[in-house]
C-alpha cells in the first residue's frame, strides 16, 4: 500500500490552540447558556465552598475530592459561573497537551488528538458543566505530557496520585503507567503515585486523630444505600443496551481507536492501549455487579478519552504511511455492528451502529490508500453530529419541565416572600441562572434525602467537629440549606412555603410523600416534580393531587 | 488505483453498509428526541393513570376497595403504563406500598416473584419504617402472582 504525505494541518504546532481557543468559546457559551447545569457538576463549586469557608474539615472530608476542591477554592467565592469557566480553562489545556504527547510519541498527524478531545460530547458537557470527570480527564494528560514531553517521571506520579484523590476510575490508567515504567525500572512513577495520598493521609490524621481516618471516613460508601428493593444493580442486558450510547458519548469515533494496529505500537502507548481496555470493562462492568457505587453514567467513562485520542492518531497516522487497521480491528467494529442490531428494540441501538459504522467506512478508505478520505469519514460526521450529541451524555438538563417550573414560578410565585423547600437539586442553581432567586426573600431548603443523609453520615467525623463545620458552609452555598431531619413534615413551615417536590425514588423514603401532597395548594405538576404552597390544614385546596 | 486496489476495502465496506443501514432505521424521526425513559424509575402517585381495561383483566377485576392476603386493601390502580407497568397501591392501618406488574425482562432487576409472562416487584413503602421483608410480603406476592397467572 502505498505511502502518502498527511496535509502540513494535521501536524501544524499552531492548530492545537486554535482548537483550544474554539473549545474555551464554546464552552464559555455553554456556562452562559446553562446548557450543561447539572447537579453533580455543580458539586465541585459547593465542594470548594467548602473548603474555602472551613480549609480543615473540607480538605479532609473525602467525599469534597480535597485536592480539587483546593484547586477551585480561591475563586469559588465569586459563584458558580467564574468556578465553571476556570474549569472549561483548565480542561482546554489538555488540548496542545495531548498534540504535544502525539508530537513526542512521532505520531505524524499529532493535531488529530485535540481534534478528537474536541468532538468528544462528554467532554463538551462535562467542562462547562463542572464535572470532576473532566478534571480527571485533563490530570491523565497532564501527568502523560510529564512523563513523555517532559520525562519527569516522580512529578508524572505525583499528579497521577492527585487522581486517585479526584475521581477513584482514574486507578486503572494509574496502575496501567505505574506497571509499564516499573518494567522498565523506571519506580519514581510509583513513589510520585504514592507520596500524594500518603502526605494527604498523615496530614489528615492530625485532624482526625486517627491514623486510619482514610479507611474510616472513605470518599464514598462501597454499596449502594441498604433496605432498597428496586435499586440492586443493572443487568447485562441492560448494561449492554445503554453500552452504544454511552461510548457515542465518550467519543462518536472511538471505534477508529479499535483499528489501531498493536505491532504499530510504541510500547508506552501498548501501555496505555491495554490501560484503556481494562478501564472499560471494568467501568461498564462495576454496576452489573453493583461494586464500588458506581452507576452506569457515561461520564465515568470520560477519562479514557485521552488515550481513545492518541490511538486514533496513531490509526490516522499509519494509514498515511499505508498502514491500514488490521484485521482485529475489523472484527470488534464487525462484533459492534452485530451487537447493535442484535439490541435494536426497546432502546435504539443507533449510536453503537452510527460509531461501528462511521470506523468501518474509514478502514475502507485507509485500505483502499485514501487516507485523507478516511479521516474525513470519521472527523466530519463526528462534527456534524456534535449539535444534536448531547443527549447522549446524560447531562443535559431536563428543559421542558424546569422551563415548565420557571413559567408556573414567573406567573404564580414572582411576588412571594415565603420559604422554599425542596428536594430538586437543581432548583436553586436553576432560579439563580434566570435571576429568580433571592435568599433573603425565598430561602431555598434542601431536603437532604435519605441516601445522601446516610453517605454524609458515614463519611463525615462528628467527633472532631467535622460535620458541624460542614453543615455550618452548607449553610450558604449548596443545593439549598440542608432540612433539619426534624422539619421534614409539613406542620413545621408556615403556610404559604414554596414546596417543590422532584419524583426521586428515594424522595419516600425520607419524608411522607402523601402527607405533604395532601397540604399543597397545587400550582403545576408532572411525571417529574409537583409544586405547590402549603395550604392552612383546613382550607379548601385548589387543583388536588395530578391526574 | 486499480480495481484490486478496492479489494481489501470490500469487508469493511460490507461492515459499514450493514451498520449505517440498521442504524437509519433505529434513527429517532424528526422532531422527536431519543427515548430516554428507560433511565428513569419514575414514582408519582398510583392513581394519576386511567386503570384500564387491559389491566383490569389481568388482575381478574381487582378494584379499589378489595382485600389482599386477608389484611391488605387496595385502594388506588393504574395501568398499563408506557413501559406496561400496571401499579397497585395497597395498605394496611396507616401503612402503604405499591406493587408493579412489568412484562417480563422489562426491570433491571431480578423481581421477588413473577409468572412465566410477568415480573412482580414491590417498593414504596409510606412510611419508610413499614418496610416489608419478602417473607413478609410473600403472601401478598403470592396472591398476586394467582391472579396475574390466572388471567395472562
């Protein structure tokens, strides 16, 4: 097969930033818009708060993810917005980064990598979002441009040891580096990796006064909440089902990665290549067997994009040295196509067919010595398809009922002084977005429900005031002020409160759903939420339960 | 390029063809967004659906009103739902929960009791502290289970 020359764009130094400078207007646009507000990502800027308002009880709650906290804290004062565009700045630099890792590693077309980080919709959502994902996504990076640009391999490990303390799914890519260098001697990875966590843990130990604080107190409980019949892990076929979806999301053209041919390899990215496959089996494979809690989100899966980005380069690459993806390759897109139509059904299965699909057109081109084609099959409909992509992520917020919920609060509530309570997490992030929001007049209470009431049980230190100090700085910035478990029936708020309830399965197992429904002076209400004011005990209601 | 040049392209042309074909037929027509719902274990209020007919039938007549399991009564059904779901609130003294009818497969979970054609759960509980144990929900299933057989 014959060799052609990749056009000079593709490894131009100058494209990585215009990429990035791209990536920062669109994700700027997206803060602004609220297009990605979602609670979890929300979190990081409260977690900041937190540390910000109370450095020592914050910074050694695990749950907060302290070393990222840190990082946001200085600015988390100055609202969500400023933490959100800081965040879609740091996510942006891993853009030259990983053109510069492609560089190092003489990938010939090194600006595919950013190209690929670009059109990935995880990516997109996550960084205006807030999401520690994208944090997580831009460290790896971070500690790849160390180890391989810069060949600092203690600081690579340092950084790499930050994210275990960041996002707990980084580990796999962690040992994965940890293991290739140790192969070839190099173990000052390992001592980096090791040294964050175990500073972190003795200096924790001072504030606990327990030198196994970490064990006691971890970031997360290992299982789900107990008692809950309908919440006991997803089954393969539903995790296979959602499986399509959730790697569109990752990347519409992550099956290109599969094409890339192992003797190719440098050993470094065999490395990372392997990292990648364990990571994915084993982040799909947790919530079939309900393990270490996580679900079945595609977010978690966004820390394998920076090695999905560097394979697809080394694919793109080879086939402008006419090397196209083997037959391995073709197998698992031929599998992916079979799989999709095998699932069509109750869940459309068209992302995994769209991904198989769009990957096997390229290796046509690459095969038949049209390289140039062959990028072109993938990158454009992958860009094309980015507008309408974001479903996919799951983050997206649910706009036809909070666009629902500010109509019926523009028409109905616009003049009331009256407090709110709440289990919606979004509600108060939401009001503030549309300027409806005003603490002094309509103070938001968030009903702490009772899976996140056990978590915050079990992860916090009563002892050594570690929970009083946390409940203090929820005070001022969270989805709301945390419910005195004691206020968590009607007759303990004034007639007239604001109550919006968000259906959520563990919504009745904290308060008495009925009971509260039978006080409300109904406003509007679907599937999703009903929103009301308590109405005096005896008064006659308007609207009555939905139907 | 020659003809033979193509050659090594006709597999993954083939792949390519078959994905893209399925994949525009899984295509979610205009306007309408993809389907999340499946995501979602959605609880609202037993009652807020008409009970219908079909539903009716499968659980041989069962009304507001009807004892279960000696102590049980229902007081509120809906159903089929979009997903083929019918929903029986039940309740004891100050106690609820609700019981779902899903054709089988349709929950990701394993159900407590079901019939070759239907998975039975049961959750809900109002208050929290009313809890039921399987055992201690089995007669209640097991009625249940008589009925849905009886009548699929």
């Amino acid at each position: 097969m014959s060799h052609r020359v990749a056009p000079t764009i593709l490894a131009d130094r100058r494209v990585p930033w215009l990429i990035a400078l791209v990536f920062v207007v669109v994700g700027v646009e997206a803060v602004f818009s609220a297009r990605y507000l979602h609670d979890e990502g929300v979190l990081t800027w409260y977690f900041a708060s937190i540390v910000r308002q109370e450095p020592a009880a914050g910074f050694f709650f695990q749950k907060a993810r302290p070393l990222l906290a840190l990082a946001y804290a200085p600015i988390s004062g100055a609202g969500f917005r400023a933490v959100a565009i800081a965040h879609v700045l740091v996510c942006a630099t891993a853009i030259p980064a990983i053109s510069a890792i492609a560089r190092r590693l003489e990938l010939p077309t090194p600006n595919v990598a950013p190209l690929v980080l670009l059109c990935s919709p995880l990516l997109l959502a996550t960084a205006p979002g807030c999401h520690s994902n994208a944090d997580a996504m831009a460290g790896l990076v971070f500690a790849m441009w160390l180890l391989v640009v810069r060949q600092r391999s203690l600081a690579c490990g340092a950084v790499l040891g930050c994210l275990l303390l960041v996002r707990s799914e980084a580990a796999v890519f962690v040992i994965a580096i940890v293991v290739d260098r140790a192969l070839r001697k190099d173990y000052r990875v390992a001592a980096g990796v090791a040294l964050v966590p175990v500073l972190y843990a003795l200096a924790g130990s001072l504030y606990h006064r327990d030198v196994l604080w970490v064990l006691h107190y971890p970031p997360t409980l290992a299982m789900p909440a107990p008692g809950l019949h309908w919440f006991t892990g997803t089954s393969v076929m539903d995790e296979m089902r959602g499986l399509g979806e959730s790697l569109f999301a990752l990347s519409p053209a992550l099956f290109v990665a599969a094409l890339a041919r192992w003797r190719d390899m440098a050993r470094t990215e065999r490395a990372w290549a392997l990292g990648l496959a364990a990571f994915l089996v084993a982040i799909r494979g947790f919530p079939i067997f309900g393990l270490f809690n996580f679900d079945t989100s595609p977010r978690y899966l966004l820390i394998g994009l920076p090695v999905v980005a560097l394979l697809i380069t080394r694919v793109v690459g080879d086939a402008y040295d006419g090397r196209a993806g083997g037959r391995p390759g073709l197998i698992l897109v031929a599998l992916a196509t079979l799989l999709g139509i095998g699932l069509r059904g109750e869940v459309p299965q068209h992302p995994l067919l769209i991904g198989a699909g769009i990957a096997a057109v390229s290796l046509a081109f690459a095969r038949a010595g049209r390289p140039s084609i062959a990028l072109a099959a993938w990158s454009v409909p992958t860009l094309l398809m980015l507008p309408s992509a974001g479903s996919t992520t799951r983050l997206d917020p649910p706009m036809p009922t909070l666009d629902r919920i500010e109509v019926a609060w523009r028409d109905q509530l616009g003049e009331t002084d009256a407090p709110i309570v709440t289990n919606a997490r979004l509600l108060r992030p939401w009001l503030v977005h549309w300027e409806l929001h005003d603490e002094d007049r309509r103070p938001v209470h968030f009903i702490l429900q009772s899976n996140i009431a056990l978590e915050l049980d079990m992860l916090m230190h009563e002892e050594v005031g570690q929970r009083d100090a946390i409940f203090g700085a929820l005070e001022h910035e969270f989805y709301g002020r945390p419910v005195d478990p004691k206020r968590l029936v009607p007759d303990a708020w004034p007639d007239g409160t604001i109550v919006l309830l968000w259906t959520d399965k563990h919504l009745d197992d904290t308060i008495d759903v009925p009971r509260w429904r039978e006080r409300l002076d109904l406003i509007d209400a679907d599937e999703r939420f009903t929103l009301g004011r308590l109405a005096p005990v005896d008064a006659p209601r308007h609207g009555g339960e939905p139907r | 390029m020659s003809t033979s040049g193509w050659r090594p392209a006709l597999a993954p042309a083939v792949v390519a063809l078959l994905a893209l074909g399925f994949a525009a037929t899984e295509l979610p027509t205009a306007g309408q967004k993809p389907s999340t719902d499946y995501l979602y274990k959605v609880k609202t209020p037993v009652g807020q659906y008409e009970y219908g007919p079909e539903a009716r039938a499968l659980l041989g007549g069962l009304a507001p009103g009807d004892k279960l399991a000696s102590d049980w009564q229902v007081r509120a059904l809906e159903g089929p739902l979009r997903d083929g779901r019918v929903r029986i609130l039940i309740e004891r003294d100050e106690a609820s929960f609700v019981i779902s009818v899903l054709p089988t497969g349709r929950s990701r979970l394993d159900p407590p009791a079901g019939t070759d054609k239907w998975d039975i759960f049961y959750g809900e509980f109002v208050p929290h502290a009313a809890e039921l144990e399987v055992d201690e929900a089995r007669p209640l299933l097991d009625a249940m289970v008589e009925r849905v057989r009886a009548n699929e």
